[in-house]
C-alpha cells in the first residue's frame, strides 16, 4: 500500500478512495491523511489484463450462483484482483477476509503482523504515534490481533502492546 517497495504492500484505487473519501474512515481515521502521498496504488495496466477480465468474469458469475455473499463492489474488486495476482490480502472487514479464505483460499494477514514484519525490517521505528495508532485500532473496534503477533510485538520493540 505504500509507495516504498519494501513494505511489500499495494492498494487498489478503489480502495484508496475508500480510505481518503467514505465516511467511514474520514469519521474513524481522521490520521490517514498525513499518509495518503505515501500510498501506492496500482496502475490501471493490473485491470486491463486478460487474466485479470478473465477472473472478474468468473467470480461474477460464482457471487451470482451463492447468492448475497455480503461484498461490497470494492470487495469484490479486491477479491478480483488478489486471486489474479495470487496476493493475500489486510482487511478488518470481516465480511471479506472470511468469503475469501472460505472460497479462495485467499489468506488475510492480520496489521499487527505487518507492522511486526515493518519492524523486523527496520522501515517501522516503534514511537508515541504509532502506539496511539495502535491503541485506536482498539477503541475503534478493529479485529482483536493473534496472541502471537502481540507477544512478537512487546518482544521486538520492549514495549507493552497497547490494544487489548
């Protein structure tokens, strides 16, 4: 998702439009500006390939066949995008992440399993804004993050992880 290659991430323009524009984030992040020159999103090229037409047209016709499977558009083009690429997606949209590892395969790695991937790396100093950004994936009702990755976390950094 972000524009350094190292971090290993890309976004859909749906997505970042998502981010930057719906309600629903403007209410709940009102941080993700300070980061929107940061995020890579993904050239048109990705959606004119016919791998890419190919996968669109057959997960229609199966979202079709299963009834309301609950996808929003931008769900759907993630979904899309993610098995052309054969990509795992990060998603706290719980809708998504379980139809995809249900019917896909497709595997949803948890944030803090980035961040921690981010720290190992050295692209992610641990600092007071970061643990706040932690800290309000908790009050705003994100995904409760694997035991695991917290105890990596407070093992990585000394600090204690601030979510729940």
């Amino acid at each position: 998702m972000f524009i350094d290659e190292r971090f290993e991430c890309v976004t859909l323009p749906a997505v970042r439009d998502e981010i930057l524009r719906s309600a629903k984030f403007v209410d709940k992040f009102p941080w993700r500006k300070e980061y929107k020159n940061r995020i890579k999103v993904l050239s048109s090229y990705h959606y004119e390939t016919e791998d890419f037409k190919q996968v669109r047209d057959v997960t229609s016709t199966y979202l079709e066949a299963v009834g309301n499977s609950g996808l929003s558009r931008v769900d759907k083009e993630i979904l899309v995008y993610s098995q052309t690429y054969n990509t795992d997606i990060t998603t706290g949209d719980g809708p998504l992440a379980k139809f995809s590892k249900k019917h896909y395969g497709i595997v949803n790695i948890p944030v803090l399993q980035l961040l921690n991937n981010w720290i190992a790396k050295g692209l992610v100093t641990i600092n007071d804004t970061i643990l706040e950004l932690i800290k309000e994936w908790d009050l705003q009702d994100e995904p409760v993050q694997p035991k695991a990755e917290i105890k990596r976390f407070e093992q990585m950094t000394g600090f204690k992880y601030p979510g729940s």
